[in-house]
C-alpha cells in the first residue's frame, strides 16, 4: 500500500512504474502464448508475472525484482552446483525472491532437466518449465514483450475511458457526488470527502468502514489540513487501509481553514496559516493496494475536486469556469463532447480566433469573486472567464478593438492579451484545438502582464517586439540591472560614468580592443586595462559569452545614457580626454 501512495504523487521512478505489475498478467496466460514443445515440469499455480530475465549465476536473487520468469541453461548446474544441498539452496533463494517461475532451456549443457531441479521447484513451490533447443531465449522475451504491449495498450484504453467518465461526472448536474460514485466504483471501496471546514460532506461506494474507521479518517483529515503542499497520508486498519489527501487552493487565496467542530469533523486547534489553503480532503478507505491504474484514476478525481473546490471558494460552480480551468491546465484527457459544447456555447464562433486574455482582479475578497467573473463575461462577450484568486482569465474569440480595451481599461483592468491561436481546421475537434493552445497562449499573456501594470494599460502580444528583455517589465529589468552592475555603479561618479561608458563600448564592438578603441577615441591598451579593472570590480569573467550578454541587457535596462555623463578629463585623472591626447 506505501508503494500506491506514492506513486500518485510521482514519488516513484518512470523505470519503477514501466514495471508495474499489469492486471492479469500471469504465468498460465504466458504459457498460452509459448509454443506446444514447452513443458511444464511442476505448477506452482498461476502467479502474477512482470518481467522475463535471463542468467547463469550462482546466485542471480540480488539483480531480480519480484515475480518474475527466470531463463537459464543450467550453468549453474554444472560441477559443485549440480548436488542435491547446491540445487536446493539455489532454488530455496529463487523462492525467497518471489520469482513466478523457472524456465530450463535445454543444450548444450543438459539434455534434460535434472532431477534433482525438479525436486527442489516442487519442494519450494517454485512454478518449472522445460523449453525446447528449437526455443531461443529471445524468442521467450520477444514474446512476453507482446504481451506486455498489448497489457500496457489494455491499461491505457481503461484510464482514457475512466478519465473520461470522471470528466463528465464533474461536469454533469451531480459535480462531486456524481464524481465520488465513478471513482468508488473504479477502485472498490469507500470514498470520503470532507469540507473546507472538516466536515464530512459526502460519502460514496460500498460501505467498507466500521464506526472507529470513521473516526480514523477525521483524525486523517485533520493531519491532511495541518500539513502544506502535495502529500499523502496512509494509516492501516483493522479492516484495510485509509489513504488521505488533501484539496489545495491557489497560492495566496488566504489563511488555512480552520475546522468546525460537530459531527465527524476533523477538529484543530491550531491557528491560520499563510499560503496555499487547504479547500478540503478525500479519503479512501480499501481492502486492498491500489493498482497502478487506480492510483491514476484517483489522481484525475483530486485534480477535479480541487478544480470543483476552488469554484465553491469563489462562489460559483458554473460549467464554463470550470471548462475554463481545464482548458488552462492543457493535460487533462477529458471528454471531448463534453468541452466541445461548452466552448461552443461560452465562446461563440463568430468574432476573432481564440486569444487568452489576463488581469490582476480588483479585489481578493471572495465575496466579490463572482462579480468580477460577470463584469469580464460581458467585457469580453464569453463564458470562459475563471477568478482564481490572484488572476482574472478570459478565453474569448473577441476582437481586442481599441474601443474594446477603452471599455476594459475604464473599469480599472490593465490587461495582457495573447496573440490568436490557429484556426480550427475542417472537421477538427473544438475542444482539442483548445486544449493545444490555450496554455500557450496562457503563458504568452501572462508574461505580458507585469508591463501592463506598471505601464497600466492593456498590451497586446502581436504589437510587442519579439525580444527576451521584452519578457520583464522595465522597473524590475531595471533593478536586476543595479545588481548585476552593482560594484560599478557604487564607484565615485567620473570613475562610474568611465568605466561604464568603456563596457558599453566594448560590448557593442562584440569584444574588440580596436572597435572600441575607435568608438572611444582612447588607445587600445587604455581599452584592455579598463576592461581589466571592470572584470576585477565586478568579479566576472568577461571572456564568457553568457557574462557579456547578461551585462549587455543590464546596460539596456538602465538607459542608453548610462556612462556617457563623463566629461573631458574634468576630475577624472585617467578620463577619456586625457587618454585620447595620449593616444
């Protein structure tokens, strides 16, 4: 159950969860697929199988994972090995590893499976086949390889196909409830879920948990809501197992709820919390550890509940902000139908193609939440418009017209807009084409969104120059500039403005002592020794191309004057003028 709990959250390697165990997936069902000259010399039973390997150690038990097919000639057999006492431990360790079974390949060191093997398998339950000379080794893999693609290709039209009727459970009139049935039905057993406030809001499935498992998951959940950031909780019973996680909000949407007390609720003493509150918890209570596949589904269920959640906290639960939040998360397999209509209703086809539009909201304070929601659905004629606590975000197909953005910036939104995604192609699914482009365009309006508030007006991504220093407002560009120049620009006034003008020089002669020499008017060997205090002031190596691009975009950042208030030789002893007559 530990290892279930910890690959919902990608604890565990992509190489551990290739190797997960596939359901039916077993030694019998291998054996069908092999061909008839193949002998079974004893069965063991039909025992789960993730993996064929092949060794001729003495002892191969430490590079083995659990229930595994073992292939081998018999070289471990031969001399010493092939007693009764050496046969036997050999096969007394293969057990203790948990390998499903042994397939003895004959030739070229045996004609037949000795005895004494046989002997032992049957004396530690260990399942023995007897393969053919005409059966190669890579034959037998090659073929568990197809078996395995098409368990893996089985697994996977099962998690689309839940993902799937999780989706329309969300989406559909019965939202959480709807969704706590489908998932209790994929993972067989109980599902609780509890409030914003502790409380024990809905339950789902087959009632599995006695009155002090009840009391267990409160006291779960109470841990759930004491703790920050993604995690998971596992407390074994008597009658299974409870495993606990949390619904998280937006970073920054307030103190941490603080649990009511009545009923079975998760009580707490302790005080609020800055940071990412805590919208609510599901528990799990199963007789069983989940799957690969069930954590999967149980994944996609958190996900939709915390989507759910942080609609509640914001005072509505409407389709289309919910459509919204999926569209911007852009990895969300969902129900294409689904979307499809709910685009189709909220972002009509006529107007421009489809843009993503962002503003930092006028307040915080949920309760005018769903005001603004209803102030941008009219300003950008859409449905799919989210308040998520720190953004306002609009999906639209309107066209960001002069009097459109007049309109938007007179009620006080300084907005980003993304440039248009492509036009849907004939025949393509709307909610595909969305789900392609809409984090995208996401991204691109939200790094537009920090220019806008400082220049405070709306800024549109197709009009702004396609450069990186583009990508941060100028005051903060501004102020990285100051630290990255900061040991220059604390120097006395006319050894800065020296010193600042001869870099700025340099850089723009991309490194040469004679360009800058020609641009300043100062001899060369005055250029190199500059450039030598310069590196020695600021600690850098001035030779790394990455160094010089970093001070090129600060000088930017502080304004082309900067360095060029030095006057001619007036209180500076190694100024300009004096160097240039010297030249």
């Amino acid at each position: 159950m530990g290892q279930s709990a910890h690959s919902i959250h990608g604890a565990v390697s992509a190489g551990e969860a290739q190797l997960d165990l596939l359901p039916g997936l077993t030694t019998h069902r291998f054996l069908s697929q092999l061909p008839d000259g193949v002998q079974v010399l004893h069965d063991a039973g039909n025992v789960p199988l993730r993996w064929v390997e092949t060794s001729e150690l003495d002892d191969p038990t430490p590079y083995l994972l659990d229930h595994e097919l073992l292939l081998t000639a018999g070289l471990p057999f031969l001399g010493e090995g092939g007693t009764g006492e050496a046969v036997d431990a050999f096969v007394g360790r293969l057990a203790t590893a948990r390998v499903s079974a042994l397939a003895f390949g004959l030739e070229p060191h045996f004609d037949a499976v000795p005895q004494a093997v046989v002997s032992a398998c049957a004396r530690h339950g260990v399942t023995l086949w007897q393969l053919p000379s005409t059966l190669p080794f890579a034959a037998v893999g090659l073929a568990f390889s197809r078996l395995l693609e098409s368990g893996n290709a089985s697994v996977l039209r099962q998690l689309t196909e839940a993902n799937r009727q999780l989706i329309r459970a969300a989406l559909g009139e019965g939202g959480e409830q709807e969704l706590l049935d489908a998932l209790a039905q994929r993972v067989s057993g109980e599902v609780l879920l509890f409030g914003a406030h502790g409380q024990l809001r809905l339950t789902a499935g087959t009632r599995t948990a006695g009155p002090g498992t009840l009391d267990q998951a409160a006291g779960l959940a109470l841990d759930l809501f004491a703790g920050s950031g993604p995690r998971v909780e596992l407390r074994e019973t008597p009658d299974g197992a409870l495993l606990g996680l949390p619904l998280r909000g937006s970073p920054g949407r307030g103190a941490g709820a603080r649990p009511s007390s009545g009923g079975r609720t998760a009580r707490t003493q302790r005080g609020p919390r800055r940071g990412e509150p805590t919208l609510g918890a599901l528990v799990l209570h199963t007789g069983h550890p989940l799957t690969a596949t069930e954590n999967t589904m149980v994944s996609t269920a958190v996900g939709l509940l915390e989507l759910l959640a942080r609609q509640r906290a914001a005072g509505s639960l409407s389709p289309g902000q919910l459509a919204t939040l999926l569209l911007l998360r852009g990895d969300t397999p969902g129900d294409d139908a689904a979307l499809s209509a709910l685009l189709g209703d909220s972002a009509p086809g006529s107007g421009s193609w489809l843009r993503v539009v962002i503003a930092h909201p006028q307040t915080e304070d949920s309760a005018d939440m769903p005001a603004e929601v209803l102030a941008w659905r009219r300003l950008w004629e859409t449905k799919l418009v989210v308040h998520d606590g720190t953004h306002l975000l609009a999906v639209t197909r309107q066209e960001p017209s002069p009097a459109r953005l007049a309109r938007v910036e007179a009620e006080g939104y300084a907005c980003a807009v993304s440039r248009p995604a492509p036009r849907l192609g004939k025949g393509g699914s709307l909610a595909g084409h969305a789900l392609q482009h809409v984090p995208r365009l996401r991204l691109e309006a939200m790094a537009l969104l920090a220019r806008a508030d400082e220049e405070r007006r709306s800024l549109l991504a197709e009009q702004q120059p396609r450069t990186f220093a583009e990508l941060m407002p100028r005051e903060a560009g501004a102020g990285v500039a100051r630290e990255v120049l900061g040991p220059l620009l604390a120097l006395e006034p006319a050894r800065r403005e020296l010193l600042l003008r001869v870099l700025r020089a340099w850089l723009a002669a991309h490194g040469s002592w004679d360009g800058a020499s020609s641009a300043l008017d100062i001899h060369r060997n005055s250029v190199r020794r500059h450039v030598g205090v310069i590196a020695e002031t600021l600690g850098r190596d001035l030779g790394d191309a990455s160094v010089r691009a970093e001070l090129w975009l600060a000088l930017a950042f502080l304004g082309p004057g900067t360095g060029s208030a030095v006057a001619s030789g007036a209180g500076d002893p190694e100024g300009l003028a004096q160097e240039s007559q010297e030249r």
